[in-house]
C-alpha cells in the first residue's frame, strides 16, 4: 500500500489556506486510500524566536483540529514530531548528506530570513537547516507520497534528491517520494493581499480566515477583501488575483471549477457573500467537532501516545538501518 506522510507547523492558528490546502484532503481522500501519517510538526516551530508556552497551545490546538477535520486515528497515524526521537536522530544524517548550496537556495529560508532581519533579530542556524529535518520528517517512514501546497513542493524535492544521493553512497535505504499537490485551491491566498499566501504568520489577521473564526468574522473578512479594477468577474490569476482566489476558494468549497464559476456572477459583492456562507458552512462541523474534542483533552492525549507509538514503531528500523550505512558503530 502507497505510504503518505504530511506535517503540519503550530506556528500559527490553523486557516482556511491549511484546511483547503491539506487538512480536508488528508481526511477525505488520503486517509481511507494510504497508509497515512500526519503529523504536527512542533520542531519546525523552533526556528524563529518563540513564546515556548505559545508553541505547546498550538501544537495541542492542531492535534484536535487535525481530528476535528475528519482524520480517524483507526484508519490513518496522528502524532507529534518531538514525541518521535528518529526525526531529529535521522536530521543530522540529512545535514551529512546535503549541501551548504542547497540549504541556501531554498525559498522559504530566504523569506523567513529576510522578515527576521526587517523585524530586528537574528536568523538561527535551525532556519537554515530545517529542510534537512523536514526531508528526514518523510524518508523516516519510507513514504512513497507527500500530500503538500505549491509553497512547499521545493522541500520535497529536496527529499528527493537527498534519498537518491544516500542511496548511491551508502547503498539502498530510503524510498524516493514525490509530491501530491491538490488541483484547486493549493495555495489560497491573503484576502487582503491576493499575491501573497494566506500563512499562520499574519500580522493583522484581517486577510487570514481561521479555522475556529466566527461565522460572523468569517463573513466580514471576505466580504472586506480585496478585488480587482473593473467590474466583471473574470477568472484570471495573473491580472485579476483578488477575484481569482475568491472564485478558488468557492470553488474548493463546493468541488467545482472555478473558471466555471465566473460566468455565474455579475457582480463583486454577489461573489463575495456567496464565498463567505460557502466557507462557514465548511468550517461549522470542523468546529463543533473541535469544540467537542476540547471537552475531552485526554482522548487527545491518548491518540497522540498511540500514534507516536507507532510512528516510532515504523521509522525506527529504517533509521537504524540509516545509521549503519553511513558508518555508524550499532549501540550494542
């Protein structure tokens, strides 16, 4: 059976851009078709300056929005990254095998790098090198398949190259995955800057809808956003970015085309309010179902012990075997 591994960063509240992106397509689709294994990726959060408290409570809050979305620990693996020591113990390897080039080049270290700087602080080192623990993130579990946005298809080539490059080395290991991106709404995008993706890290929150955003709020932020010059609704990425992420977004929402969708609507602020209702109807069972899961914290905790247990139980052989490759005495 085809073996997919996703992460996904506490560094942020979880948004409309993660859940139509990744989190309802890992539930829906990946989960029931895969050996599946999704994960909260809490060392990554570690990179930049960090409220540590701040990175527990999100880290939590993803676990039991990743389970809110639908993702049934019966049928697929849920776990976070640190309770699983292979992923940083295979890290290092990674960082053996790769290149200072290849570290450099990659685009979200240089967006991250330049935003560290403007805001004052300095870059760590882990910021550099964090596509090498993302790269062991996947090789770890023999993963065929990485379900993944746009924005993060460059790590999984690098996983790639990384798996091929230590296999010719040091002899047959590690499976050579490749990327799954969805067909629609891959990369949604800020509401307020439609040329710019919609992340966790958004300063006003005013382009970003939230998973557990109120129907409410919701409803304000896309009837506020951004269009286009002109009047008519024309589905164009390039020249009109803000009526195209709205029409994608609506089309994520009700499984149609969005090109399709365009030829519906006569105005900007009918598109908008039939957006707006389309994504609180898709988030109402994501959070009566998160707010369920709040109520009983330690079935959380339980399915996250399970799941690192049998993460654990699948990567670990392959990181020995890893370990021994490359030259390592066994530990006895």
């Amino acid at each position: 059976m085809t073996r997919v591994f996703s992460g996904i960063q506490p560094t942020g509240h979880l948004t409309l851009g993660n859940y139509l992106g990744a989190m309802r397509r890992w539930a829906e689709v990946d989960q029931h078709q895969a050996d599946s294994l999704f994960c909260v990726v809490d060392l990554h959060a570690l990179t930049v300056d960090h409220d540590p408290a701040r990175v527990r409570r999100l880290s939590r809050q993803a676990a039991t929005l990743l389970l809110a979305a639908g993702l049934d620990p019966e049928l697929c693996t849920v776990f976070v990254q640190s309770h699983v020591d292979e992923h940083a113990r295979l890290s290092y390897l990674m960082e053996c095998v790769a290149t200072d080039g290849e570290m450099r080049r990659m685009i979200q270290y240089k967006e991250k790098a330049v935003r560290e700087r403007e805001r004052g602080g300095s870059v760590r080192l882990s910021l550099l090198t964090y596509p090498a623990l993302m790269a062991a993130d996947i090789l770890a579990y023999g993963t065929d398949e990485v379900p993944v946005g746009d924005d993060q298809t460059q790590h999984v080539e690098l996983a790639r190259d990384l798996a091929v490059r230590f296999n010719q080395r040091y002899g047959h290991t590690f499976v050579v995955p490749r990327a799954t991106p969805p067909k629609v709404a891959s990369r949604v995008m800020n509401l307020q800057v439609p040329t710019s993706k919609m992340g966790k890290s958004d300063d006003s929150g005013q382009g970003v809808v939230y998973l557990l955003d109120e129907p409410d709020v919701v409803r304000k932020k896309i009837m506020r956003a951004v269009t286009d010059s002109g009047t008519d609704v024309v589905y164009d990425r390039e020249a009109r970015p803000g009526v195209a992420n709205l029409l994608e977004i609506l089309a994520a929402c009700e499984g149609r085309d969005p090109e399709g969708l365009s030829g519906a609507y006569q105005s900007y602020g009918a598109l908008k309010k039939d957006t707006a209702e389309a994504v609180v109807e898709l988030l109402r069972p994501v959070q009566e179902r998160h707010k369920e899961l709040c109520a009983d914290p330690g079935h959380v905790d339980g399915v996250l012990r399970a799941g690192a247990r049998r993460a654990r139980d699948m990567a670990r052989p392959r990181v020995d075997a890893a370990y021994r490759a490359i030259g390592l005495l066994p530990a006895g």
